[in-house]
C-alpha cells in the first residue's frame, strides 16, 4: 500500500513533545563497541567522541558486568531483545547518575547487527531509579522506529518497528536515500533536515502524519528526532532517525500519570493483605475487567523466606489469595475468596512465570478443552462461564524474591492485551512489589519482637498464699511496632511476693530484647531479696552499663536505653507494701469498699538516665481484699486523652473489687480491644491476702543464753496446734541454730516468726547486718557447722536486710507434699 506523508507540522527542537531532543545516543556494533556518540552523549556523561569511539561501551556504560566479555554481552543482547528499564552510569567526573535504558538492534542488508543505546536522566536518585519510577522504564521500552543513515544520508541499519511508522519495508529503505524510495516535496523537506543535523551536528524533532492500513483511513500522527552521530575525529559519521508513534505515546502517558496518582496510595499500610487489594482495586478498571493478587504463602504469615527467582521448589503451588477486583459485583471470576490458598495448575503461565521470574503475556486466551485450565475444573469453568479471553501474569519481585503473581483478565473490554498494557501492569506491579515488600520485612520484625517479648513475659502468674493476680497485655499496632512493656509476679521468701512493671522506651525488636534483659535482671535482684528503692538503683546501674557496652567506639557515642519501672513488695503476715517508682505511673490501690487512690509516691528518675538521684521506698499497709494495679502509661494516656483522664477511667473500671480478676482486667482494657494503638497496653491487676494469726506466730525474745531453749518450746507448741508434729525436730534444730548465732553475734532482741503457706518458713530477726555464711569446719572445729546443718534440714533457705538488721529463714516442706522432710532425716 502507498503510504502518503501529510505536510511537516512542526520542525526544531521541541523536548517537550517526545523527551527525546536530549537522549543520550550511542551507537554499538556487534561487538559492544562504541561506532557512533552524539553531543547529547558527551552532555550527559562527559566524554567526548574521541574519548569512547573504538572503545568498549563499558568505559562509561553498565551494559554487562566486570569479568564479562563481549560474547557474553552480545548473548544477553541478542536473547533479551534490549534491556529496558533504569540503570546507573559513570559520569567521566565520578558522579552516578540514575538514567534510563534502552537497548535496540538494528540490522543491515548483508544481515549485520547494531545496537542503539539511548539513555536519559531520570531525574532521580540512583536508589529510587533502581527501585522503579513510574516514567523511566515504560516509556523506555514503548516500541519506537530506527534507522541509521551513513553521509550520503543512505539507510545502513534498520529496525522492524521503523516499516510499521511509515510504511517503507526493510528491503526498500536499507541502500537508499529517503526521497529515492518516496518520491515528493514531503520526503525532499524531511532529507533537506537531515542534512541541516548531519553538517551541524545538532538534534531536531519534528511531528508528520501518515495513513497506515491499521488507521483504517484516518491520519495518524508520527513524531521523529534526528541525531548527528559523530566518530572518533569528532566528525559526522551519519543520522540516526528515531520515530514514535505520537497517539500511543501520549495514551502511555495519559495512562502513566493515572497510575501514577492512584499508585501513590500504595506502601500506605504495612499490611500485605490490605497492599494486594489497594493493587487489584487500583488496576479495575484502569488496565483490566478482573484482577486477582496472589502471595506465595510465606509473604502472608511473615514465616520462612519467598522463593528465589528460578529455584525449583514445591512452594510454587503454595499461594494464598491476597486481592481481588472485578468490574462485577461478588467478583464472579474467581473460585477462590481472599485469604484462601490457590491452586496452581501445571504445566500452567503461572507455573512459567514463578519458574522464570518473567511475564506471560496471552492476548488471546484459549480456553479450548484439553489446555491446563481444565487441570483446575472450577477455574476452567469461571474462564468459560466469565467470558475470559485475554490475560496477563505478571510476577511480583524484588531483590530476586518471589512474593506471588498478579493476575490480569479482560472480559467485558473486547480489546485484547498489547506490549503497552502488559509494561504498565508490570510497573504498577513493581511499586507494590517494593510496598509489599516493605510491609512483610516489617511484619517478620514484629512478629519476631512479640513472640520474643510474649516469650519473656511470664506464662502463668504465681502469687502463692501472699496475693491472687491477673494481667491482660494487649501490643500496639503494627504501624508502631510493639514495645518493651513487661510485668512480673516473683514468689520470695516468707510467704512475700514481688509485683513489677516495666516499661522499655521505644519499640521493635531491641526495645523487646531490652525488656527481657530487665526482667531477667529484675529476677536476680529479687532473688538477693534487695529492698525495692535498692533493686530500681541496682537496675538503673545495669541498664547505664548496657549502655556502655553497645557504644560505638568508632562514633563515639552511646545508645541511650531507658526504662520506666514500678517495683513493689507486699507481706502477707504484716499487709505491708513497700512500693518504689523510677519514672513509672503510681499504681492504683483499691480498698474492699471500692474507693480508689493514687497513692502519692516519689517518683523517681527513669532508669538509663543516669542522673544518680537515690530511689526513695514507701510503706502501705493494705486491707486483707485489696486490689493493686499495676499499669504501662499505654492504658492510661492516648493522643485523646491526657493521662489524669486515663487514670481516673482506670479507677472507675476497677471499683468494684468484689468481681473476679479476670472481669475486672476485660473492664479495664475494653477501650482497647480490638483498635489499633500507638503504645502497648499493660495491666497486672493483684488481690492482696492475709496469712492472719491462724497461719503465722511470732515471738521476740530476749537475746540470752535461754533464748534458744524458749523458741524450741515456742515452735513445738505452735506446730502441734497446727499439726505439724512430723517437723518439730527438723524445725527445732534449725530455730535453735539461728536463735544461737542471733544472741552469739547481735545486740538487742532476737525475734522468731513461724510461718505456714505452701512450705513451712521459720524466719529469725536480729540486729547484725552480716548474713552468714557456710563454713568448712574441721573435725578439730568445734564451731562452724551450723549453717551447713541447717542446709541438709531445709529445702533452701536465705537471709534478707532488714531495718536494724537482717533476717535468716529457712524453709521446710509441708506433710504429704513430694519430697517432703530434710535430707538429713531422710538420710537416717
């Protein structure tokens, strides 16, 4: 068919039209060579022709790796075609720029091949031009028209698509001149302008229209740009003329800038399930009738790594439904609902595409019988029923991970798929793959900081005898990550318990790592039965050390951790709390009638600050039923409400102290149940107890050398009345024990107390500080023995300070329990 050329529209520079006035041109022969360079080339990288013609395009081009040769570099050309999208190049003064890459092969008469390479300035930082801008690789690879004419303005090269832009086949155009194969005053103006570029080395572009047979009649507008290829002299070697279809370039950008503006939203969650459908909803209608986005199944549960590009591996069948969309209500298309796992036929393009990394693009789908559709029947039958007739799979990559395939299906649009929408569904593709990504590497760190804290936080709270608890620990969302909040109920010797909570400064993983460091500290420190004001010194001291050991020494400076902490200690035989704060919120304290306080405590620097202000203890004495809340600021303080307003619905929730715990812990948090926050919410609710005169005696006697011989009396009394007598002996000999070293090394008073909970503990008051200490007597010795005797009578036992004083127990199991009795009578 003869094809006319209307009039030129526009002639000169004009960027704005193509974007292509400034691409960097350079022409490759078949060896990867540099043939030809144009002044667009030496603007953007900085050499010049001389610099780079002759030379291997690997002086200031990325197209193949160090340590490859150029055979190798031909292979990849010739297999792929070009490599289209976003790379980075050398500028010849050191500078990375972020370009745009095409690569496009030309062919001669004698069927010798060169390649066009085109680059241009993305404007974008190399990282966010290798993560994909929207622009830079579509339009990089929108078919485009070449051909290279020598200084006889002669075709020489040629590339396909050139014969569908105007009508002239390879074997009229290759040996002649334009006006030679197109006779007329159209064709004698555009070579007139191709001489004007090759004596003046400059780039113009100019817009013409033509009629093809695929216009159907109608004029059809072209753009073209003509570059000056210079040689290694710097003198015109020859034109390259490149041609865009203008209607297909500007529905490219209409379309881009749509997709742009929609895509924007994506990466707005850091939720993988929420990204899939934000990716199908976004491409109904703009690209497809049905879109469905399924992840490879360890995306979802944030457990295991994603398969890698080109491994074989079983876990291609497994994938799980994360999006749908379809221009049809109930989204009639698809047999599998969001969530549910996907079967893979075999032998399918989804099978092909998760192999290969690559897209499948089938503008024409055949649903005949026999093809793998009918491996799944309810898929085949939705295709047939739906009316599905052209697709796409394009795979979701990144850093060569697979994280699932999006599915693209047009039904009511007769249109089938073309090159075009399959480059953009792989750029919006793309964008989510980056957002979806993101979101998974997120939700694997705070799955791993929750199972790590919900690890080191205690399974089951024992109080013993001294109190009944509960808690309710509920993490903040995934948008903050979850934090170092803890609490912890630790049994201590006489029937005492230790209450704490803690909270850790940030969130994450280190804030989490740094919370069982604490609490495993806390544990230690209350296992030395330190007194709460010196256990919070004694952490702050461990914290500020922690500190030091995670300092950079090449920086110079540390990692400041701080921590917030309420550390509390209730006796059960007096209905003492003794209470100490470093930084943390005052805990709640309700009576048995309901009235609810605050009690006013010192408050206490937080822990890591290190400001050396000592911690001060308070004294309370509780009613037998009281409650004691203990509580992180996330129950008590939100962006809504300031903290006063949450502690008052605090002591609202829990003023009825007759319901169970538990109830009283779901009134407390209801608020929070179920809705994202920003800062974990903890509560460890107590009920105190009263071991009362039935289940402890004490006695103060005067340190004599009588004294021994009265609390031997004393004890067998109080454990016959409480039925004990299978322990008098074991319990007489260790009272009478540490009655003797009481009077031997104290002043004052000695005071003996009798305690029965889960064990039997006789605990022993005096006025020495020291604890004693096991000896290795001698059979010559006549004292020292003492202690280690008590050792083989008890299940364990300690001493503690005390106010003037310190306190040595030792405990006993009850009658009947396992293990009960000493050692040392079992021994005999």
């Amino acid at each position: 068919m003869t094809t006319q050329t209307l009039p030129v529209m526009t002639v000169g520079n004009q960027p704005g039209r193509l974007d292509i006035a400034d691409t960097a041109l350079a022409l490759l022969d078949e060896q990867g060579a540099v043939a030809g360079w144009t002044q667009a080339a030496e603007r953007l990288v900085g050499y010049k022709a001389a610099d780079v013609v002759g030379r291997s395009a690997a002086v200031v081009l990325p197209l193949y790796g160090e340590g490859q040769n150029t055979s190798d570099f031909v292979q990849h050309c010739r297999a792929r075609n070009g490599w289209p999208g976003t790379t980075e190049i050398c500028h010849r003064d050191g500078r990375v720029i972020a370009a745009c890459l095409r690569l496009t092969m030309l062919r001669s008469g004698d069927g010798a091949v060169q390649w066009l390479v085109s680059l241009a300035d993305t404007g974008y930082s190399s990282g966010d031009a290798m993560s994909g801008s929207v622009r830079g690789p579509l339009l990089a690879r929108a078919p485009i028209g070449v051909a290279i004419r020598d200084p006889q303005l002669r075709c020489v090269f040629v590339n396909d698509v050139m014969e569908e832009h105007d009508g002239i086949s390879r074997d009229r155009r290759l040996g002649h001149r334009l006006t030679e194969v197109l006779p007329g005053p159209k064709a004698e103006a555009i070579q007139a302008m191709t001489w004007q570029v090759l004596r003046s080395g400059t780039t113009k572009v100019h817009e013409y229209r033509t009629w093809l047979p695929v216009s159907k009649g109608r004029e059809h507008p072209f753009a073209a740009s003509f570059h000056c290829l210079l040689g290694a002299d710097g003198e015109s070697l020859g034109v390259c003329v490149i041609s865009a279809d203008v209607v297909e370039s500007r529905l490219v950008r209409e379309r881009l800038a749509v997709a742009g503006e929609a895509s924007a939203r994506l990466g707005g969650t850091l939720d993988v399930m929420e990204t899939s459908q934000e990716l199908a909803e976004l491409a109904v209608p703009l690209l497809a009738d049905f879109v469905a986005v399924d992840l490879e199944q360890s995306v979802p549960s944030s457990e295991g790594s994603p398969i890698r590009v080109g491994s074989v591996d079983e876990r291609h069948h497994a994938l799980r439904r994360a999006g749908l969309a379809s221009i049809h209500g109930g989204v009639p298309e698809s047999p599998w609902v969001r969530g549910k796992p996907v079967t893979v036929p075999p032998a399918s393009p989804f099978t092909a595409v998760l192999s290969t990394g690559r897209s499948h693009l089938e503008p024409v789908l055949d649903s005949a019988p026999g093809i793998w559709i009918d491996h799944v029947p309810t898929l085949g039958e939705r295709i047939r029923t739906n009316g599905m007739h052209s697709l796409m799979v394009v795979p979701i990559r990144t850093r060569r991970a697979l994280l699932g395939v999006v599915l693209f299906i047009r039904t009511e649009d007769p249109t089938p798929f073309q090159e075009v929408d399959l480059l953009l569904a792989e750029e919006l593709v793309g964008r989510a793959a980056q957002a979806l990504d993101n979101a998974r590497r997120f939700a694997r760190e705070q799955n791993a900081a929750l199972t790590l804290q919900r690890n080191l936080l205690p399974r089951r709270l024992g109080g013993g005898t001294a109190v009944e608890a509960a808690s309710r620990y509920l993490p903040a969302d995934m948008d903050h990550g979850v934090g170092g909040d803890w609490f912890d109920v630790i049994p201590l010797s006489g029937a005492r318990v230790a209450l704490v909570v803690g909270d850790v400064v940030g969130h994450g993983l280190h804030a989490a790592a740094t919370m069982g460091t604490l609490r495993t500290a806390v544990r230690t420190l209350a296992d030395m039965e330190l007194p709460p004001a010196e256990l919070l010194a004694r952490l702050d001291d461990t914290l500020q050390r922690l500190d030091e050991e995670d300092a950079d020494p090449e920086v110079g400076t540390a990692t400041v951790m701080v921590a917030t902490c309420l550390y509390a200690v209730y006796d059960p035989a007096t209905r003492v709390c003794t209470i100490a704060r470093a930084g943390h919120p005052p805990p709640a304290i309700i009576d048995p009638q309901g009235r609810v306080t605050f009690p006013d405590l010192p408050t206490g620097a937080p822990l890591g600050v290190g400001l050396g202000d000592p911690f001060q203890a308070v004294e309370l004495e509780l009613p037998e039923g009281s409650l004691i809340a203990l509580y992180t600021d996330g129950l008590v303080e939100s962006r809504e409400h300031d903290i006063e307003d949450g502690m008052n619905s605090l002591g609202a929730a829990l003023a009825e102290p007759d319901r169970a715990l538990e109830e009283l812990c779901d009134r407390a948090t209801e608020p929070f149940m179920g809705q994202a926050s920003c800062d974990d919410v903890t509560l460890l609710l107590v009920r105190t107890c009263s071991l009362g005169t039935t289940r402890a005696a004490s006695w103060t006697l005067s340190a004599d050398e009588g004294a021994a011989r009265r609390a031997r009396q004393l004890v067998a009394g109080q454990l016959t009345a409480w039925g004990l007598d299978e322990l008098e002996d074991s319990t007489k000999l260790i009272v009478s024990e540490l009655v003797t070293n009481a009077v031997r090394h104290g002043k004052g008073p000695v005071g003996v107390c009798l305690k029965r909970h889960q064990v039997l503990t006789c605990e022993v008051s005096d006025t020495d500080g020291s604890a004693p200490r096991i000896r290795s007597a001698v059979t010559t010795d006549e004292n020292g023995r003492g202690m280690f005797l008590i050792t083989q009578l008890s299940r364990r036992w300690g001493a503690r300070p005390a106010t003037g004083g310190k306190v040595v127990w030792a405990e006993q199991d009850l009658p009947g329990k396992a293990g009960a009795g000493s050692r040392l009578l079992q021994a005999s």
